[in-house]
C-alpha cells in the first residue's frame, strides 16, 4: 500500500511539472499585447523553463544535476515560477492550490527520500 502511494506522490510531481509549463504558457497567452508577442512570451517562456529543467532537474537526464539546497533553490524557484505565473494571469486561488500541492509533494518525497 505503501509503495503505491509513494508512486502516486511521484506521479504528482510529474503532474505538477506539467503544470509549471501550463502556468507559464497560460501565462503568456492572457498578457495584454498583440498575438505575436503572446505567442512568443507562452511558448518562450515554456521553452526557457523547459531548457532549465533539462539542464539541472530533471530525475534521470539532467547534464548538470542539483542535489541538496541547490536542488531545492531549483524547485522553489521553479514551481514558485509556476504559481507566479498564475498570479500575474490573475489566476490567484488557482496559483495558491498549485503552491500548496507542490509543498505537500516535497515534504513527502523528503519524508520518503525520494528526492
């Protein structure tokens, strides 16, 4: 029983992942410009985050993988990116559930050193 919710826990941090990208490219999309800079704030800022995350955090392919408080400077930065994201689309309770999700899945995968 255990074991499934620890695979559930990580299958919410995939979950919120994705969600960080959602919120930057919802972002983007409800900025008040023409289209073409929308398009370019939603799909470059999903790239920047992406490029970031590829780089330093993700699990099994990072080129430069994070560990201890750099890694957790790297996820408060960028699942805080996420729900500022919101914020700044005027998404508030939205932002806020995201925030709270992701400080449950952390101290979880803490918990059960799944970090």
């Amino acid at each position: 029983m255990l074991t499934a919710v620890k695979g559930a826990n990580l299958l919410m941090m995939f979950l919120l992942e994705l969600g960080v990208l959602a919120s930057v490219g919802y972002w983007g999309w409800t900025l008040d410009a023409n289209l073409a800079v929308r398009l370019l704030a939603g799909i470059g800022g999903m790239a920047l985050f992406i490029g970031v995350w590829a780089i330093f955090g993700a699990a099994n392919g990072a080129r430069i993988p994070l560990h201890g408080y750099s890694r957790a400077l790297l996820e408060i930065l960028w699942f805080g990116g996420g729900a500022a994201a919101l914020v700044a689309a005027g998404r508030t309770a939205p932002a806020v559930v995201f925030a709270v999700l992701y400080l449950i899945n952390a101290a979880l995968r803490l918990h059960w050193k799944q970090v």
